[in-house]
C-alpha cells in the first residue's frame, strides 16, 4: 500500500514538473570570410589595417600586435567580440575568432 501511494506520488510529481525547453544559440554571422583582401593584395601598415577593418563595419578596433608578418586586432562586430588576424604583405584575412575579453 505504502508502495502504491509512492508510485502514484512519483507520477504525479514527473507530470506537474516542467520540463526544460532547449534554447538555440544565436550565430553572429557576417560576411567577411578568411581570405578576404582588404586593400587588393597591397602591403598596408598597422594604422591603415585599423582603418581598413573600420570601414569594413567592426567598431572597437584595437591594435594588438603589429609586428612581424601578420597583425592582430581585438574588434567587435554583429554583436561579437573578435581577433581578427590580417597578413601584412597582401592585407587578407588569414584568422578571424570569437574571443572573451
């Protein structure tokens, strides 16, 4: 008896329970692909990189590391943080990443 009350408390409990509904992640999309040329294939300088990614609709472009062959800037787009890496030499994207900071 006391295990018939049991059970039908169990199932009572499981129905009146809600349960959790999966949400779905939003996808920051934009376009703007790695290997994309900002400047033609053009050397450009850590200044006209900021620039060019600016004019490209990133906002918060800021320098990280503007030496050797490639430049890193921390930017934010569509409502992301980003690193975006550009090659020096040929001014294309060669790494874009989703960053916390």
């Amino acid at each position: 008896m006391f295990r018939n009350s049991l059970a039908a408390l169990a199932v009572a409990i499981s129905l009146t329970v809600p349960t959790a509904v999966p949400s779905f992640a939003e996808v920051a999309a934009f376009n703007m692909p790695v290997g994309s040329s900002l400047n033609n294939g053009r050397a450009i300088t850590c200044g006209q990189g900021q620039r060019l990614l600016q004019n490209r609709g990133f906002r918060d472009v800021r320098r990280v590391n503007c030496r050797g062959p490639f430049f890193k800037y921390h930017t934010r787009r569509a409502g992301g943080r980003f690193e975006v890496t550009l090659n020096s030499r040929t001014a294309r994207v060669v790494d874009i990443r989703r960053v916390r900071w």
